[in-house]
C-alpha cells in the first residue's frame, strides 16, 4: 500500500513538472515565438494570455514589443561642400514581425548590429548629399543660401565624362554603331552641367528633413528583417578643428553683417524721424506765427477802435495826447530844434 502511495505520489510530481513545462505565459509587453529544434512552429503568440507547448522540446522565444532604444557611435563624415564633421545619431525602433524577426537576426543583439549598418550608411549618404551649413542648422535653406552653398559643391554628374574611355574599350555589339553621335555627345555634356541649385532645391532641407530622409532610406531594408525603425535623430554635431575655425570665422563675419544691417537700417529710421521731427516743427512754427499775427492784428484793429471812441468823445483832448506822445518820441536831453512857435506843432508850447 504504502509503495503504491509512493508511486502515485511520483506520477503526480512528474506530471506536475511536464504541465509546467508546457504552460508558459505572455505578458501584456512580449510576443513570443516557439521554436522546435531551432525552428518555428506555428504562428507567433502575440496576445497576452497562458499559451500551451510540448514540454523539454519547443523553446520560448521573447521579444519586446515596446519602443527599443539604438545609440550609434559618433562616426566623421564628409558634407557636399568637402567638410569633415563628427554626427552622433540615436534612433527608435520595434519589433513589428516577430517571426520574420527570429529568422533574419534571431535576437535584439543581432538586430543592434543591422541597425549599425544600415542608419550609420544612410547617415553618411545623406550628409555627403548635403552642405555643411543644411547638416548644422533646424530651419530650411533660403533661396539665396542655396545659390551661395552650391558654389562650393562639385556636382557628381561632372565625373560622368570620364567614364567615356573604359566603355569605348568594352567591345562593341553588332547593333551598337562604332562612334557615338555628336549629339548624344552634346547631350550627355548637357546632363553633365546640371544646375547645382536646382538640385539642391530637390534635395532635403534642414534637420528634420534631413533625419526623416536617413529613417527613409534605412527603413525597407530593416522592414525585411520585421523591424519598424519609428524615428531617427541626430544627438550631436561636432567640427573637427580644421572645420570648426572656418565655421567660428563664417559666424563672426555672418554676425558682423547682420550688425551693419542693423546698423543701417537704425540710421535710416533716425534720419526718417529726424525728418518728420523737422516737419512737424515747422508746421507749429508756422502755425503759432498765423496765430501770433491774427491777435496782434485783433489787438490793433481794437486799439484803433479805442482810439476812434476816444477821438469822437472830446477830438481836441485827444490831439492833445497824441502831440504828448510825439514830443516825448522826438525830444530827448541833447536835441535840438528850430520850430516856428506859430506852426501846427508848437501850438501846445506857446504860452
């Protein structure tokens, strides 16, 4: 009795390992793919919940369904305008395939590795694509920066003529004819002239742009890997020091500029309002002189009206004062007058 205790005792046991070998879980931040001897069975589990497997033969394989961090390594690039720069990026990525993901690089270290390549080599094509001061800066190029940056880039297209030699060696098919036209030559010389500016208008412009064109060109290959690159940013832009003086002394000489248009646009507004200043002076000038004038013509055409009231009242008193008047004008102490006593205005001083 007790041996058959014993046994039942040891079947439960073993079949208490075997269920939980077989019953795994999945979280709410996991998926899963199961794998039997190293290769996947069935679909991956993608649901939280307890999933079932055939204990001590199929593997549980984890991967995270959340946003997973990439941090590059700072690497020295060559800009379109021939300067070396150092870019750190960093970038987002996620698990969008699970079992595509477990074929192609079968764990998170594998996948670090890809992404090394594939946003470190669409970093550098898109910098090498781009001049020195469309890498630097957040907002787009003007029209006028554009036209000023293309001047230092060799455009790709000005090597294309050379290539001419090594395929006029290649031997020719019976349907090629033995020299090329003059005017596919003139064609390709025309090709070869291509507007910088233009081009660089249908490039990328300013930093987001630019980071959006190096998730662009790494995303497909990663999507055949079952990786969703989210969102690739550039952490740091350093010069190397041959770079770093020519850029302090663009930014002392851009800096100076802006100064003098600062400058002269200060002058130009003070010597507008120093005109309008003169202006408006004169007009009270002008206008205080009318007012002036008009009272002391209402003061004398009132004076005059006292004068007449006074003359019509007593007229001979009046011419009296007014003699008074004039004598005290005329003499003073060292004049001297010879006046006939008889006259007009004398008349006061006879006796």
């Amino acid at each position: 009795m007790s041996g058959g205790k014993a046994a039942g005792v040891i079947v439960l046991l073993v079949g208490l390992f075997l269920g939980m070998n077989a019953i795994y879980t999945v979280s709410e931040v996991d998926q899963v793919v199961v794998t039997r001897f190293g290769a996947p069975v069935g679909k991956p589990e993608v649901n939280p919940g307890l999933k079932f497997k055939v204990p001590f033969v199929d593997v549980v394989n984890r991967f995270d369904k959340r946003f997973l961090p990439w941090d590059g390594d700072a690497n020295q690039m060559v800009t379109a305008d021939k300067k070396y720069i150092w870019v750190d990026t960093f970038a987002r990525w996620r698990v969008a395939d699970p079992l595509l993901f477990f074929q192609k690089v079968r764990n998170e270290n594998g996948a670090q590795t890809r992404l090394d390549d594939l946003i470190d080599g669409a970093t550098r094509t898109v910098v090498a694509s781009q001049p020195l001061l469309a890498v630097v800066r957040s907002t787009a190029l003007t029209d006028e920066e554009l036209a000023a940056e293309a001047e230092n880039i060799e455009q790709p297209q000005q090597e294309k003529p050379k290539a001419a030699p090594d395929q006029a060696e290649e031997p020719a098919s019976e349907d090629a004819e033995a020299e090329p036209k003059p005017e596919d030559e003139g064609a390709k010389k025309e090709d070869a002239k291509a507007d910088p500016v233009k081009s660089m208008q249908e490039s990328v412009r300013g930093r987001n742009a630019i980071q959006e064109r190096i998730r662009s060109l790494a995303a497909p290959a990663l999507v055949e890997m079952g990786i969703e690159l989210i969102d690739v940013r550039i952490k740091r832009i350093n010069y190397v020091n041959s770079v770093q003086v020519k850029v302090f002394e663009r930014m002392i000489s851009e800096r100076k500029r802006i100064a003098s248009q600062y400058r002269s646009e200060g002058q130009g507004e003070a010597a507008k309002i120093r005109g309008q200043m003169e202006q408006e002076l004169k007009e009270i000038e002008s206008e205080s002189y009318r007012q002036a004038k008009e009272i002391r013509g209402n003061a004398d055409a009132e004076a005059t009206d006292i004068y007449a009231e006074a003359y019509k009242r007593d007229p001979e008193f009046y011419r009296f004062l007014k003699t008074l008047e004039t004598y005290e004008r005329s003499f003073d102490g060292n004049t001297r007058f010879v006046l006939d006593t008889k006259g007009e205005f004398t008349r006061y001083l006879n006796p």
